[in-house]
C-alpha cells in the first residue's frame, strides 16, 4: 500500500539517494549527483511540513519538496519532485501535486509556482497538464516562454503559475455546522447527560469553550444542537492538535456526523500546519476506541493513572 505522509529532516539522505538513482538513466553518474545538490539539507530542515513522501513496503518511492513563500503570503512553490521510474506513469505525481495543492490552499495560500530548464519537455507538459500557465518571459525558444538566466549565467528556465481554488467548505446534509461560541457551552452541559445516560458532564468545564471556541465545532439541525467537538491548536507543541470532547446526539448516530466533524477538525488543524492529533478515552470506551481506530488514529495500551489515581485512559494519534 502507497502511503503520503509530510517528510522528515531524516529523510533527506534517502532522497539524494533516490534523485542519484531514478535520474541514472537519463544522466551520467557526474550529471546525477550535480541533480541531486539541488536539494540540500536545509530544505527538509525548515521546509519538511510542506513536503510529501510516498512510501510503501520497499521504502520511499516519491517525494515533493515544497514550501510557502516567506515574502508573498499568497504563494506556494514545488521546488522538487523526484518518482522512482517503476512508478512513472501512473498517477503518483499527479497525486503528490493534488495534495500539496489541496494543503496550500487550506493554509491560505491562492498560487503555486515552479519551475523546470527549457529542455525538459516531459516537466513541461506534465505541468500543463496539471493546469499551470507558462508565465512569459523575456524572450522565446520554439513558442517557448524563457526566463534568460533566470538561475545564473547560461541557467534559462521556463517558469509555471497554477491559480489555486478557494479551499472546499465541506457540507452533511441536512445539518449546518459552525465555529462554536462561549454561548454554547450552556447547551452543551445541558444535553450531554443524556446524551451519555450517566454524569459526563463534569468533564467539560466551561473554560474549554470560553478560550477554544474558535477551534471547536457546531453541528445543528432546524437550529437544534446536533453534535459537537471541542478541541483546540497545542500552544505547547506546534504540530499538535487536540480533540478534549466529543458527542452526538442519539438521533444522529449512525449518520456519519461524527466522522465529519473530526474530519472538519482535520481540515483547520493542516491549516494551522499542525500534522498530529491526539484524543484520549477511558479503556471502558470500546465504542470511542473503535470509532478513533476506524477514523485512522492508533490507540496506546491503556495507561495507567493518567488523569489522577484509578482514572486510566487510552491516548490516539493520528498523523495528518
């Protein structure tokens, strides 16, 4: 199975490696290692959340190094992408651009650039192909826009735009969902005793609601209280986010709204550049359990004492 997962600084000397080997058979041994300096360190030291790996059972078989613009708050760019030949052709750069793509436009970003060397005719449609407009340059080779040293002395290159679509706001009929407000910190404590038929109430205090509201969700039908998750961006730790409650009501379970609010939760914490969440649960949950199990997150074994003597908990994770 082909994974995508955002990259690591580790990975960077499995990646020199790779460029070396996928581009052996189209350069010499000299050329490929030229390539492969093109890609040093430091662009998986600062920009390793922005860039996608697939991997599978053989190792890692594609990347896309890419970043947002420091100086142009709405630009990304893909500085480079590497597919092992065995894969070519069969949609998996197709698939790394679409996701990149699709995490740009959460995170706000409106364009993606890049750029490739005129001669490379297969980079040229394929960017086409993905929808990016070849910007004009100062001058033309074959009806080819270049950019005249664009790279330094003798470095011409042919440079791409790709306008990006305003990041889709997913919808579950028939219910609206919104940000949450203090305000609803009321109606919360107010039905999820009985939405649980036991006191689980004490464990959501109104601080929760009054300072992460803006990071917690509302489902509601006919402007009845649906469903709900109250979670929150770790001030502590920069990639995580947190899930601290859940529910939905009754009459709405089995529907999928609850695997759609984690889901829009998803969405605003990759905005945020967060690449883990975390939940907890009772191990007596085996519902919840299996409900974060099938939703992608990996459950510990139950940790003793975790929240105070005899308050044992299961933690999940899941990468972004």
């Amino acid at each position: 199975m082909q994974d995508v997962r955002r990259a690591r600084t580790t990975d960077h000397t499995t990646l020199v490696e790779c460029v070396q080997r996928w581009w052996g058979d189209s350069r010499t041994p000299e050329q490929s290692r030229e390539l492969s300096l093109l890609l040093p360190r430091l662009f998986l030291q600062h920009f390793a959340d922005t860039s996608l790996v697939l991997e599978d059972e053989q190792g890692i078989r594609a990347f896309l190094v890419g970043f947002y613009s420091a100086d142009h708050a709405e630009e990304a760019y893909i500085h480079f992408v590497g597919v092992d030949p065995e894969l070519r052709k069969q949609g998996v750069a197709r698939r790394l651009y679409t996701t990149f793509f699709e995490r740009a436009a959460a995170a706000g970003r409106t364009e993606v650039r890049a750029i490739t060397s005129t001669r490379n005719n297969g980079s040229i449609a394929f960017h086409q192909a993905m929808g990016f407009e070849l910007e004009a340059g100062d001058r033309e080779v074959d009806g080819l826009p270049v950019h005249t040293d664009y790279d330094g002395p003798g470095q011409d290159r042919v440079a791409f735009r790709r306008k990006l679509g305003a990041p889709e706001v997913r919808t579950l009929a028939p219910f609206t969902t919104r940000a949450a407000t203090p305000q609803d910190f009321d109606t919360i404590v107010g039905v999820v005793d009985d939405w649980w038929g036991r006191a689980a109430s004490r464990d959501l205090t109104r601080v929760f609601v009054n300072h992460f509201y803006g990071t917690s969700l509302i489902a509601e039908h006919d402007g009845e209280l649906a469903g709900f998750v109250i979670g929150f961006l770790s001030p502590s730790n920069p990639q995580e986010a947190y899930i601290h409650f859940t529910g939905v009501a009754p009459t709405w379970r089995r529907t999928g709204l609850g695997s759609f609010l984690y889901e829009r939760f998803f969405d605003m914490a990759r905005a945020h550049d967060r690449t883990v969440v975390k939940a907890i649960t009772s191990p007596q949950n085996t519902r919840s359990i299996a409900f974060h199990s099938a939703l992608g997150f990996t459950p510990s074994a139950p940790i003793t004492d975790y929240d105070g003597p005899a308050l044992d908990r299961v933690s999940f994770r899941r990468e972004l």
